[in-house]
C-alpha cells in the first residue's frame, strides 16, 4: 500500500483552508497547510475584518454629530487616518498570530512558502516534495481590473488599508458588494467620494426595492453615484487623477478603486499539470463533494467562485473534512445549502438580506405576497439624521412560508443573521405574525408586518 507523507495537503490558509486543515487533524488526520503569505487570507487581511474595522471607523462621524440631539454638545474630534491604521495593523498582526497558534494546537504542520501541484498526491515547496493521499485547493481570489486605459494609476481593494495619504478624492468604479461599502467608508471618513457604475442600479442580483432605496440612502450621506455611467481612461495630472467617462464628462481625484469583481487564484500552482479541471469563467469546477476532476483533489472556497462569502467556504471546509474523516463524535456528516445563505453589505446604511429577492421569487415560486416597510427609526428623531430604514418580507402564497427577508438600515448584518435561522426552519408568516416583537427596535417590524404591498 502506498503511503503519504500526510493524509491532507492544504494548498492557502484563508478561512476554508484554515478551518479545513485544524478540523481535520482534530479527526485524527495527519495535515500540512502551505501558505506563502499571512495567514488568514483575503478576509483577515484584506477584506471581512479590516474593511469592518474601517467601518466602525466611519460610523463615528455621524454619530459626532447625531450625539448632539441627545444632549452631547462641544467639538467634533478629528479624524486620525494613521491612527487607524497602525491600530488595524496592531490587530490584524494579532489575528495572524491566532491562526497560527490555532494550527500549530491541533498538529497542523505549516510549511511557508508557494506550493505547486507535481502530480495527484504530490505537492512542491520550494523545491522540498511533499506527499498526500488529498489535496485541498483553497487559495482564493483576487481583484480584477478590467483593460481601461490608464490601468496601471488605479488601487484595489487589496489596497485601500494603507493608502498613503488619506485620499480627499475618491473615485469607486464597480456597483458590487466591495465598491459600495468602501463608497460608503471613505465617505463616512471625510473623502468627497464619487462611485461610477455601469448600470442603472447598485448591487445587482440583490431585490430591486433594496437597490433603489439603497442609492437614494448612500446618496444623501453625499456619496455622489453616477449610474449608467462608465470610465473610458484615466490620466495622471500634477494635482491628481483625471478620470474621462464615456459620454464626454471628467472629473480630477486622488485615488481610484477598481471594485469590479474578483478571478479565481488558480494560476501557477500547477493545476494545469496534474488535469485538474477550470470551468469558463477560471475557477475550479468541483462536485457537491467539492472534489476536483482528479479524485484525490479537492477545492473550496472563492477558488471554487461559488459564492465568495467566508462562512460560505468555512461551511465547505467542514462538509470536505467530514467526508474525508468522518463526522465529530456522535454527529452526522454535515452538508452544505446555498439556498438562504444570509449576507450583509457594509454599506452606511447597511444591508442585511436572506433568501430570494421578489424578482426571483416571483420567477421560484409564482404567486407571492409582499410586505414592505419604509420608516424613519425612533433614534432618528432626535438624531437629526434623515437616513431611513427599509424592510421586506416575501412570502410563498401556497405555503405561506417566508422566502425572502430584506433590510436597509442600522445593524442589518445583526438583525438578518437571527432571522436566517427561522428562515432555515422553514417559518411561516403565520409564525412571524405569533413571534412577540421586542419594542422599542427596528426589527420588531419584521413580526409586525399586517398588511401586504398591493399587487
Ligand atoms: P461583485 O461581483 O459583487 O461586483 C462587481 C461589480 O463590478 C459589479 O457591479 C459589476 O457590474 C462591476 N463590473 C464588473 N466588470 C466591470 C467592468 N469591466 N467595468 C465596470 N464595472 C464592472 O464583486 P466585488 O469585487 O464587489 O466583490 C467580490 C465578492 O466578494 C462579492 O461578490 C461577495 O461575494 C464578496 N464580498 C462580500 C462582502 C460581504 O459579505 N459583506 C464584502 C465584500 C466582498 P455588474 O453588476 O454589471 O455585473
């Protein structure tokens, strides 16, 4: 029988790599994980914690000034950049160290260096071999800029952390999750921001209704949005970026952010030489098992580009990790749904949203009945804000049960995650209607909601 220098061979130590690397050797697995940079991937790096960070950060400015409504008077405080970003290094150092530790408890061997694929169980670091009888892809993925002209002046995501100095001009290309919530932070920090998206709404693929509102919200907070709108080059000048648009229209700023969607980081790990299969858009296609067209390889996560959410690839990693060791003590082998899979975006407001939008309901289910409210919360009237909360339920008229929940408003992220869980269970309106609501809050409007939106 052939033996392994380990049972598993984790290629990236994100979220799904981590998490499947520590579970793994918990079951008894003899694990390595390669990671040439540091641990924790996009989300501890340069994503979910940092960009959250940022917005607690930004939240602070309006809420300066909404304090004086109740009572709080005298000068608002400055706003330090560098302050905050020695303090987010501080922590995301911090956490780096924690993944590390978490690795090194459960026996995980972590090998520094690019890791490249020789054939279906061998794998190369830096010119040292290792065998495993599997090997799980997860490196990720990364910031794609599309081939406008003056390409080479424009900052990602990857960059926005660090930016030196603070940028008082900001120009946002993209209307997804990552150019509308960054929109929003540097907005809330004081940058006299402008995001340009190519269609007529933010956020495709999330309800109308939230798309709409969302807009008119991020607009009053003095984010300039031009929808419709693309860029056709960009040119460094002596006192900035001028950036054209298509249609004939320019405007000069410090920084540009490409947000425009991210590939898969399945080049140079030697997939290519060992068979493993890409689908059309790049990424590795895999099975409901997540394993590749070579058996002995599996891949999660966004190198996988199914929905490129943390707990989504953490989620995938315990499924792998089931599979191949077996469930925990007593536990069934876990499965993965991408159906009510609840997200929230950082915007200001922020958006928090599970199951279907009305459109795609509508197109699932047929017949459905809609609730909507759109208020100004209780905080506001004292605040002096004009920001305005929306929620939204849909419900399946021949099962009465709610298949779509949508906010736009203060904690959404919070609210959303605790409905994800009945939603999950299957709960019906008429179950929402018995839940007691908890007076004063915005989300008691969720169980509250009588009367249905007029078809
Ligand atoms: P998204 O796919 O969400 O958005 C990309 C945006 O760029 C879309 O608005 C798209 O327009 C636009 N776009 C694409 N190509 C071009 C182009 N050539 N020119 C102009 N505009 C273009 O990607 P993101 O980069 O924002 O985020 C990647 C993923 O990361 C998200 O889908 C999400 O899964 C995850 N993420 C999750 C977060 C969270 O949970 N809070 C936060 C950040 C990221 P169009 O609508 O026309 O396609």
């Amino acid at each position: 029988m052939q033996t392994f220098d380990f049972d598993l061979f984790v290629i990236g130590g994100g979220s799904g790599g981590v998490r499947a690397a520590r579970m793994s050797a918990q079951r008894g697995a003899r694990v390595a994980l390669a990671e040439f940079a540091a641990m924790g991937g996009t989300c501890v790096n340069v994503g979910c914690i940092p960009k959250k960070l940022y917005s607690y950060a930004a939240h602070y400015g309006d809420s300066f000034e909404e304090s004086h409504g109740f009572g709080w008077v005298g000068e608002k405080p400055v706003f330090d950049w560098d302050l905050l970003k020695a303090n987010r290094a501080r922590e995301i150092a911090r956490l780096n160290g924690i993944y590390v530790q978490l690795l090194d408890t459960a026996g995980v061997k972590i090998i520094k260096g690019w890791a490249r694929l020789l054939d279906e169980h061998t794998v190369e670091v830096d010119d040292k071999k290792f065998t495993a009888k599997y090997i799980l892809i997860s490196t990720g993925g990364t910031a794609t800029v599309p081939a406008v002209p003056g390409r080479e002046h424009v900052v990602t995501s990857d960059h926005m952390f660090d930016l030196k100095p603070f940028p008082k001009r900001l120009l946002v290309v993209g209307g997804g999750y990552i150019a509308s919530e960054f929109a929003s932070i540097f907005n809330g920090l004081g940058s006299e921001v402008t995001q340009v998206h190519r269609r007529d709404m933010l956020l495709t693929g999330f309800d109308d209704d939230v798309r709409r509102f969302i807009a008119a919200e991020m607009s009053k907070t003095g984010i300039k949005l031009q929808l419709g709108a693309e860029v056709a080059a960009i040119k460094k000048t002596d006192s900035g970026l001028q950036v054209e648009l298509k249609g004939g229209t320019s405007l000069e700023v410090d920084t540009v952010l490409y947000a425009t969607g991210r590939v898969a980081n399945a080049n140079g790990i030697g997939l290519e030489t060992v068979g493993v299969a890409l689908n059309a858009a790049g990424a590795v296609q895999v099975n409901d098992q997540y394993q590749t067209s070579v058996p002995s390889i599996y891949a999660l996560g966004d190198v996988t580009a199914r929905l490129q959410l943390t707990p989504v690839a953490t989620g995938e990693a315990m499924v792998v990790v089931d599979q191949l060791f077996g469930p925990a003590a007593g536990k069934k082998p876990r499965n993965m749904s991408y159906e009510f899979v609840p997200t929230a975006v950082f915007t200001h407001p922020n958006i928090g949203t599970v199951g279907y939008s009305e459109a795609d309901a509508r197109k699932k289910f047929g017949k459905v009945t809609v609730f909507r409210a759109d208020f100004k919360a209780l905080k506001h009237t004292l605040s002096g804000s004009t920001e305005r909360t929306l929620m939204k339920l849909l419900v399946e008229d021949a099962t009465d049960r709610v298949v779509g929940l949508h906010m736009v408003g203060p904690d959404a992220g919070e609210v959303v995650q605790g409905f994800a869980v009945a939603m999950k269970a299957g709960a019906t309106k008429a179950v929402f209607d018995s839940t007691i609501g908890i007076h004063p809050t915005v989300a008691e409007e969720f169980v509250t909601m009588r009367d249905p939106v007029k078809d």
